[in-house]
C-alpha cells in the first residue's frame, strides 16, 4: 500500500491546471480527448510531475505488443474492488498520457497504467510501480520500434533490481528473458498463438525446441519457467490448483489469456480470483473494440488488428464464411509507416469470406490479397463497402488510425 504523499507544490499545481485547460481546449476544437498535449503542457512547467502523481498510489503498469488496453481495464475493474482507480482507460500510453490521466486521480488508491514498449523502463522509473504486467513481445511498427530483441533487452535492462512483482507470461520466450532479471517473478501460462518471433534463444541465440506447450533452447538450456498461474480452457488455474470460471463479453482465446494474467495481478493486491473475475464480465468493449454498432442498417462489429500477431488472433474470433469482412489499413505515424508487416500475416485464413478493402493503403492489402488468392473488392470508403456486402453481420478489422476512423463515420 502507498504511503500518504506529500501535497503537490505550487508548480506542481500549476502543471496540472495549465494541462486540464489545454486538454479542454483541445477537445472543444475536436481534437480528441486532449490527454496526449494537456500532459505535455503539463510536463513542460513540471518535468517531474509524473512521479509526484504517482507518490500516493499503488501503480501498475500492464506492457506488451497486443492486449495491453485490454489487460489494463480488465486488471482496472477487478481492483475497483478493493479501492478507487485511476487510468489511462483510452490507450494514451506514453508519458505525456499517463501523466494526463493520473492528474485525474487525487483521490484513487491504484494507478493501473498502459506503457508504450519503448517507455516502460522510464515509466517504471518515475512511478515506482508495486507490480508490472507483461503479456507478449512480437514485431510491430517496423520502422519505429526495436527488433524485439532489442526491446526485450532494453526491458530487462529496466527491471534489473525493480522492486515491483513482475507478473509475465512463461510461454514467450522474450518476455521470460526479459522479465527473468527481476527478483520477483509471478509466472502465468498465457499461450503464445504467433511464435514467428520467438524460435530463437533471446539468451545465446541457438534454436529453440517447442515440444508441445514447453520450450527450451538446446544449446544454453534457457527454459519455459514453472507457472503458478495458467490459463486452462475456460478457466484460470490458481497457485493451489483451483479452477476458478471465466465469463467474459470480451471474445477469443486472446482475452481469457489477459483475464488470466489481470487475475494474477489482483491477487497480488488481496482479490480474491472469484471476485476479480467476476468484476471482468462487466466489461463489454475497451476503448470501441469489439463494439458491435449499426450503420446504414447493417450490424458492424469494430476489431482492432495492429501488427501479425493481432491479426492472427482477430481471424480466430470471426464468425464463419460467408460472413462479409471489411479490411481497413492505414499507414500513418501512429500505425507506422513501413506495411511490409502484411507480408507476414496468413490472410488466407478469409477464404470463404466476401472480402472489401478500404483504407489508406488499400492497394497495398489489395496486392497482398491478390497473391494470397483470396477474392475481394476495392471500395473507395466504409459507405460504398457496406453498401455492396452481402447479408449478414459485417466483422470490420482494421489497423490503428483505421480504427479511430471507423469509429467516427460509423458514430460510435
């Protein structure tokens, strides 16, 4: 538990005023929630406002390629249960957006926060987390963030003698070599469904053998922890073997690997499984994802897919041909703009389904299609593919700026 803090100073106030307004500006001019520039107002009058907010909290910081907003509300939730929360519950997930949203949170226990990959070492070094979540590591906005190695270096780096309890996931190898320099380890058998990014040691390099769920490298030994947390089918398995239910809205395997893991985590703070569960079942969507909305008199369900492995993942969880699929990809800052990445995705688990494409770098996904075999159609925008999909719930995947998009043409 956090002790008490001491009152913000006078400039620390300040900060924090300067940064609400500028926010408010922000989303009266309809710029979006105005989080990103009011804690970058409110970082240049004080640079060390990030660790004053965070002095009276329980900080959590949740880090990972894919999952991570997800993780964050459903760990969010379960601790609602124990006391008040702050979070960045919209995905601003560097310092200026975390700084925003802890500026909300003066009267919250937990501090439960989404970091960046590349901020996560400075993150947890300003806020002093009691406990960081780590669910995957996989390749990602190829000409922004570090080959995966790198990152889980940079990772492990930053957690060499971190006081925090590190809850990770002991089926990626990256994410055991990077959380393996922590002192204080709770293991989860999450899964890992996308492997391309982990046949290597991270420790030596040789090659990694999977028999079955296990993995260990031949040549120096590094190996798949003993977890004391799994996810089994539709339960999470505890430390004393108890087999506690699942019941999520959320859809896919993807998101009982993040409820196993956010369980684990409000463990570590005295929630008891049953009731962290429990508390998730009341999250229906996060941030728009998984919202099923209406448009133009068709039902559209909203699926973010951001690099190969989400993508993967997105494909297990739609309903079967011939349900119609809309693919949205954009190649902005946010989404990174090098789409080699679509090279690496199986798209040729869509056959069967009537296919449109729209999007920024349509032609892109088209050639990519196209060489997949798969049959489609090149729209123009969202109204013209509705307008030509057969019956049906339409099941829209798109990347990042896609998404948000979407999200304003179809209202939702």
């Amino acid at each position: 538990m956090a002790g008490n803090s001491e009152p913000l100073s006078p400039r620390a106030k300040l900060a924090v005023t300067a940064g609400k307004a500028a926010a408010a500006v922000s989303r009266a001019a309809g710029r979006g929630s105005g989080s990103v520039i009011g804690g970058k107002v409110a970082l240049r009058l004080d640079p060390d406002l990030l660790s004053r907010l965070a002095q009276h909290l329980d900080v959590i910081l949740v880090s990972a390629t894919n999952g991570k907003t997800t993780t964050t509300r459903l760990i969010a939730e379960a601790l609602r249960a124990a006391g008040p929360v702050v979070s960045n519950a919209l995905g601003a997930n560097m310092p200026a957006g975390i700084t925003s949203a802890l500026a909300g949170g003066s009267d919250a226990r937990y501090g439960v926060i989404e970091v960046d990959e590349k901020y996560l070492a400075g993150v947890a070094r300003d806020t002093e987390p009691k406990a960081i979540a780590l669910l995957n590591l996989s390749r990602d906005q190829l000409d922004r963030a570090a080959e995966t190695r790198m990152l889980a270096e940079k990772w492990r780096e930053g957690l060499t003698g971190s006081k925090a309890v590190v809850i990770a996931n002991a089926d990626d190898p990256l994410i055991v070599w990077a959380a393996s320099s922590s002192p204080n380890v709770v293991w989860v058998a999450a899964g890992q469904e996308w492997k391309d990014d982990a046949w290597s040691c991270p420790s030596c390099g040789g090659v990694l053998q999977r028999p079955g769920d296990d993995w260990v490298c031949a040549e120096c030994g590094f190996r798949r922890p003993i977890p004391s947390w799994a996810l089994n089918g539709d339960y999470v398995l505890d430390p004393h073997g108890a087999a506690w239910p699942i019941h999520l809205q959320l859809p896919g395997r993807a998101n009982k690997a993040n409820a196993a893991t956010s369980a684990a985590v409000a463990a570590a703070f005295g929630v008891p499984p049953q009731v962290a569960l429990e508390r998730m079942y009341h999250v229906q969507a996060v941030a728009g994802r998984y919202d099923v909305v209406t448009f133009q008199q068709r039902q559209m369900r909203l699926l973010l897919a951001k690099n190969p492995a989400g993508w993967l993942e997105t494909f297990s969880l739609i309903d079967p041909p011939p349900t119609p699929v809309i693919l949205s990809v954009n190649a902005r800052g946010a989404d990174g703009t090098d789409t080699s990445w679509l090279w690496d995705v199986d798209y040729t688990r869509l056959a069967g389904h009537p296919i449109c494409v729209i999007g920024d770098r349509k032609l892109d996904l088209a050639v990519r299609l196209e060489v997949a075999g798969l049959d489609f159609r090149v729209c123009a925008d969202v109204d013209e593919a509705v307008r030509i999909c057969p019956p049906g719930r339409i099941e829209t995947i798109a990347n990042y700026t896609a998404f948000q998009d979407l999200r304003r043409r179809v209202g939702n």
